[in-house]
C-alpha cells in the first residue's frame, strides 16, 4: 500500500479570478491579488500502484480537482456573510474530495493550512473527526546529564550537550487536538487553545533553564523526547474540552530533529 501527498497552493479572493495558465505553481495559484487570502490544500491518497504508470494518481489529477472544486468552495466559505469556520471547510473540502477517485483509491484525509503555524485535517471515514494543530515556540536553556552516571559516562553519551554550563534552543511545539466539532462548527476557539498554551506551558518554560528553574525537570532529563511527554502532561486535562481532546505533542529541538508525543499510541 502507497500513500501520496499532494499540496497544492492557493490564493482565495472574494471575486472568481478568471482562469489563465499557471507559471508559479510554487508560489501559489491563482496568483496573489490584493485582498486574496493563501491557503494550502493538502490532499493525501492511498492505494496500489497503477500497472502502467506506477503511479497512485497522476498529481495533475489533484490538482485539477483542487482548483475545480476546492477553490470555489474556499471562496465562498471564506467570504460569506457569515464565514464559514477552518474545521467546516476542512470537512466540506473533503466531503467534496471524497468522490470520483479512480478504482481503488482511498481519500485518506484532506488538510487546510491557511498559515505555517496553524492547520486543521478531515480524517478517516465520512463521520466529521478533525485534527486540528497549532505551533508555539519558546527559548530555553538545558542540560543532559544523568546524575547515576559517571562524569566521563555522560560526557560520551551526550557529548556537547551535557556541558555544564548548559546551552539553549529556540523550541517550536506543536499542539494537536482531536474532535468532532460543535454545532457552531468548531473544536476549540484559538484565542480559547492559545490562552491555555500561554498559561501551563510558554509561562512555565520561556527563557528558563529547564534544569535548574523548573519543578519538571528537576528530576527528568530534558531530552527533547521527555520535553514532548512533560508537556503532553501538562496540557491534557486542561485541554479535555469536549468535543475537544488533546491527540499529540510534537517538539522541535532544531529544524532537524524533533519528537512527537502520543499517549498509549
């Protein structure tokens, strides 16, 4: 079984943007104007390989779609007397996606990322579960050091990075909640998920040694793994919203190295 994703760029006016060749597909199309909103639409196929192509789905295929269907879907959503919420459009984009696939693929979700920071994904079966994510940074200093073991033990298990003096990261989170939306379309308000992000974790590590000003790693060694489960902990009974729960952690030490968090995944 393959998978294949496929992003394709947008940007959304109020007014229909009359059809015309594409020439930055990277940047987005159609192209930016003013009063235009971008939004990247992430569509995910699962499914065997074709005998003559070997490919799941031609991307053109998507595309099209994308832009034939999703884009006025966007459109009107968006700019509605009444706009439309991030968790109804990702739910109506894959409703509308969910039809006229070729034989034997299977639409394994769609996702709407309307910025770098912030994404909600239609997944599993026709039955309205979202996933819905938001990223949060803050800075702090750490060190690796396991006081069972020796000086010279823990100088070659973590090198640089059990130097006493500690050093520091530029931390991202990303915080993943999972639900059905309410009646008025939404899962948690992000001024709500925000709020609470603020409040037990950015407060309690911003600017911090982990090691020596926190109660959580008093006694725990802040590998970027353990950083993940502290605040997966830190944040799921304030996050058991209904229809609201807390999915995932995921922690970015550096941009090539992070861990996501699952309780009992």
């Amino acid at each position: 079984m393959h998978r294949l994703s496929r992003q394709v760029r947008l940007h959304v006016s109020a007014a229909e943007v009359v059809a015309v060749e594409a020439v930055n597909g990277w940047g987005g199309w159609p192209a930016a104007c003013a009063g235009s909103a971008f939004v990247m639409v992430e569509v995910c196929l699962s499914g065997q390989l074709d005998p003559a192509s070997r490919y799941v789905v031609n991307i053109n295929q998507i595309d099209q779609r994308v832009r034939q269907e999703i884009l006025p879907l966007l459109r009107r959503g968006m700019f509605a007397a009444v706009p439309q919420s991030w968790e109804q459009l990702a739910l109506a984009a894959r409703q509308c996606l969910s039809r006229r696939w070729p034989p034997g693929l299977t639409l394994e979700h769609v996702t709407l990322r309307p910025s770098l920071y912030f994404q909600v994904q239609a997944i599993g079966p026709e039955d309205g579960m979202l996933q819905l994510s938001q990223k949060f940074e803050f800075s702090a200093a750490h060190r690796l050091h396991n006081p069972v073991l020796s000086d010279q033990d823990n100088q070659g298990l973590y090198g640089k990075c059990n130097n006493p003096a500690g050093h520091g990261h530029n931390y991202e989170i990303e915080v993943t909640l999972s639900g059905r939306p309410d009646a008025s379309g939404v899962l948690m308000a992000l001024r709500e998920l925000e709020s609470l992000v603020q409040r037990y974790v950015l407060d309690r590590f911003d600017h911090k040694h982990l090691n020596e000003q926190t109660e959580e790693f008093a006694q725990v060694i802040p590998t970027v793994e353990n950083i993940a489960q502290v605040i997966f902990d830190l944040l799921e009974k304030p996050l058991d919203r209904p229809p609201a729960r807390l999915a995932a952690i995921t922690v970015w030490e550096t941009p090539k190295t992070w861990c996501r968090y699952e309780k009992n995944a």
